[in-house]
C-alpha cells in the first residue's frame, strides 16, 4: 500500500485540526470553571459587608509581615 503525498497531508492536517479543538474544548472548560469560581466570590461579597477600614487592616497586616520577614532576611 503506497501513500500518496495527498494521504500524508489529509491525515497531518486532520490531526493538527483535532489537536485543536481539543485544545479549544479545554480552554473552554477552564474558563467555565474560572467564571464559576469568580461568581461564587462575587456572590460572598453580596451576603458580606466589606469597609474600606477591612481593606486598610488587610493590607497593614499584609505590610507588617513583608516587613518581619524582611529584617529576619526571608525575603529571597
């Protein structure tokens, strides 16, 4: 059975074709998942309430932590 150039090229293309798709179903699955997990969190910010006093603890705490552990010479 001798293949011909054109056989060679049919099945590399329809390989490459469904190397894609699949990775276009992939992709589409992550985002599904991704969209999922960003309602969830949206959702979490609905039933609570957040100050912007929430937000300045966080990020003082946040703060003084990069600070310790930059005197304890963590920070590599």
């Amino acid at each position: 059975m001798e293949i011909t150039m054109t056989t060679y090229l049919t099945i590399m293309v329809t390989v490459l074709v469904a190397t894609q798709i699949i990775r276009v179903i992939q992709n589409a699955v992550s985002l599904h998942r991704q969209h999922e997990d960003v309602l969830r969190h949206i959702k979490w910010f609905d039933k609570h309430e957040v100050s912007e006093e929430d937000f300045d603890v966080q990020r003082e705490c946040f703060y003084l932590l990069w600070k310790k552990l930059k005197e304890e010479d963590y920070d590599r």
